[in-house]
C-alpha cells in the first residue's frame, strides 16, 4: 500500500488551543509526506520551549509527551485553515506565531485522522 499523500481530519484533535480552534480543523484535508506519519516527542503550543535552550531543558526535564501521528508544517496548515475558518487561523497566527516559520510542525494524531490518496 502507498503512503497518503494527504490526511483529513476527522475527529477534534487535542491541545492547548481553545476548543473551537480545534473544532475548525475537522473535514479539513492537509497534505503529508511520505515520512509523516510518525511516533515525535510532542509539546503544547503554549507550554512547549520557545528557544534552543528551553528546548533542551524541556527535554532534560522529561517533559515532552511521545505521541504517533501525522507531522504536518504547521504554517502550510494555517493557511489552508484559512479558507474554511478564517478565525481560527486567525488565532494561529495571533498566539502562535512563533510556530508558523515553515520549520515547525503539527502533530495530528493517528486517531484524528484519515489517510487519503
């Protein structure tokens, strides 16, 4: 079987996010690699390290989560939330900018979602 090249969120993912950000991401189909569907040591997008330096003390620390999902960049994903919610990728932006340089992801779990072709 290939991989998907695209996955629909089918179920409100967790998170930090207020509850109808998340809700805005249900029936959306956002595009993966062939190498996204992974198991990625996870933070919230507020309680996650910002820096190099927070980072490895959150890693010392032990306090990633280790979670299985589908890794998505995460501003490729905003703006596509864009056409079906602009107020909730408005939030995005507003709150978590500092995550939508193009480097960073989103991991939405499995259970969240479906593969597509």
């Amino acid at each position: 079987m290939a991989p998907a090249s695209r996955i629909r969120i089918i179920a409100c993912p967790p998170g930090e996010a207020p509850l109808a950000v998340r809700l805005a991401w249900v029936g959306l189909e956002l595009p993966v690699t062939p190498t996204s569907r992974k198991l990625a040591m996870t933070s919230g997008v507020f309680s996650g390290p910002r820096g190099v330096w927070q980072a490895l003390g959150a890693l010392v620390l032990g306090r990633y989560g280790v979670r299985t999902g589908y890794a998505v960049i995460a501003r490729d994903a905003v703006n596509l939330l864009q056409a079906r919610d602009p107020l909730a990728a408005a939030w995005w932006r507003e709150h978590c900018g500092h995550l939508l340089d193009g480097k960073r992801l989103f991991l939405f779990p499995t259970a969240s979602c479906e593969e597509r072709p």
